[in-house]
C-alpha cells in the first residue's frame, strides 16, 4: 500500500501528542560540488556535507488535567529555555529566564498510514509563538532545531497523550494594568534563536548539538477595541515608558487552568489599524528585565 502523508502526531516526553500543521524534512544537509580546474575529474562525486534536521508544528495547549502535573507543553517550554518549578498538587510555573540554555528535546513523527514510517530528531531546542483569536484553541507554533537520525520502518510506540481539553480564548478577563480589555487577539512571539547546524568536526555528522544563541525578552502584540482614555490611555503610557502589567486568565477547571502574565515596555508607538467598525488599537510590548517585574510566567494549576 502506497504510503499517504498525515502528519497529524508527534511524540515527545514519552507521549504521542495530537498537532497541527507538522512538518519535517525528511533530512537538512550542505553539499559541496566536488569539480575542479582538471577536466579530467570535474565528473566526481559531489561531498555530503554537514546532516541535521529541522521541524515545525503547532499544538492547541491544555493543562495535564491534575493541577501540579507538568502538561505536553513542559518539553516545548523547556526547550524554549524556559524554567520550570513543579508544587505538587497545585501547580508548575514556567518562566522566561534569558539563560540561553534549554532542556534538549527529543522528537518523532509518524509520517505515513499505518504508522509505519517513523521520522526522529534529538537534543531539539527552537522557538514558538503563542496565538490567542476569540473562539479558538489557544495555539502554540513551534520551530525546532535538531540532530538527524535515520528513519525506521516502525510504529509509534508510545500512548495517546491524556491531557484535559484544550483551553479556548473565550471568557477570559483579560487585563492591562488591572484594567478590562475587548480583546480581538494577542499573540507572544518567543524569539529564540539557535546556531544550527552546529558545526563540529569530531561529530558524525559534521554537526554537535544546536545551542540557543539568542534569547530576548519575548513581544507581545495585542489588537484591541480602543478603550477610553480614563481606563487605559495608551498613549499615555507610551510617551511616558509606562510599564503595563498584562494577565491572561484560560480555564475555570482545576488542572486545566492556565495563565500567562507579564510584565513589559511598549516598543513602538500605538498604531491604529484599518478595521470596519469600531475603533481599534494594536499594542506591542517587550517582556520587562527590570528587577522586581515579572517578564513573562506561565502557571498551570
């Protein structure tokens, strides 16, 4: 039977885990043409350079469903070089830290029908971007960069991850500065960079294990009904480096409660963007690195 491209599971941290919009090449490498000023060997073989992976998807986050029980996205935050602090039984508080070391992750994708056609990358890191639109499953995309290892004619051989529901962008009380928002959506774009490939001679395969090179304070964009300027004058607080203070509130179900909350400068002017109707603004602000502020937690309970 002829395989046919799915791409709709992933496993990592010793669980298969429903994703979105996957994607890894089947293998990343540099060439180089072997031809040179004799005639008589331009016809030699091209070098393989440098073999190592890369792969992206998206996951509709959740909590694990017992409050103080890391969730799926425990790897992808870690590998994000994000810290983690586990109270059993009530909750796991990652946060941003700027430290450009991440938890190296392993991950498999089943490719085919069947599950007979099994992809893999190790010591993974990357970033992603959170993406929270009224209506849907708050959304993380995530890039990874990894080591190449060769697929296998296999299953897939761990359980379905048994996380809670996804947590959906509706409800929630949303706050800058304590103060109530219409919100149409936010995103939280990580932007953590690596050095892949990370060449290395002694390596099999040219390449060691991908660091994390660059890892700035996150952004965060926000489109929002204009409020009025007695509750919230963002214009204000640009002019004036006023810092705001942002809490996202997701779920009411103990074990699949989660919010993010964040502390940040606004990086640019407020802009006002086309949109039918009423009024908007879109706000964009870096986490903060003061002392005492908190840049950016993210708290399961």
């Amino acid at each position: 039977m002829t395989d046919i491209i799915k791409e709709t599971r992933w496993e990592w941290g010793g669980e298969l885990n429903l994703v979105e919009d996957a994607s890894m090449d089947m293998i990343e490498a540099t060439m180089t043409d072997n031809s040179n000023q004799f005639p008589q060997q331009n016809e030699d073989k091209p070098f393989v350079g440098v073999v190592y992976n890369a792969g992206a998807f998206t996951k509709q986050i959740s909590g694990s469903g017992v409050a103080g029980t890391p969730s799926a996205q425990a790897e992808l935050y870690k590998a994000m070089a994000m810290s983690e602090v586990i109270v059993g039984g009530t909750s796991v508080t990652y946060a941003w830290t700027g430290d450009i070391t991440g938890d190296a992750t392993a991950f498999t994708i089943d490719r085919a029908a069947g599950n007979t056609f099994k992809q893999s990358m190790t010591n993974s890191l990357g970033t992603g971007v959170f993406s929270f639109r009224p209506g849907q499953p708050v959304r993380l995309a995530m890039a990874l960069d990894g080591l190449y290892i060769e697929p296998t004619e296999a299953s897939l051989s761990n359980a379905l991850n048994g996380d809670a529901t996804p947590v959906v962008a509706k409800g929630l009380s949303a706050t800058v500065n304590a103060a109530g928002l219409l919100v149409k959506e936010f995103t939280l774009d990580m932007g953590i960079e690596t050095n892949s490939p990370n060449e290395d001679i002694a390596s099999a395969n040219g390449v060691d294990n991908p660091d994390i090179i660059s890892a700035p304070p996150p952004v965060w964009d926000l489109l929002v009904e204009r409020p009025a300027l007695a509750t919230l004058n963002f214009m204000n607080l640009f002019t004036t480096q006023t810092k705001l203070s942002l809490v996202i509130p997701l779920g009411t179900v103990a074990g699949n409660i989660i919010t993010f909350t964040s502390d940040g400068f606004m990086v640019e002017p407020p802009r006002q963007p086309e949109a039918a109707g009423n009024l908007m603004q879109r706000i964009r602000f870096k986490c903060s690195t003061a002392s005492g502020d908190t840049a950016l937690t993210i708290v399961e309970t």
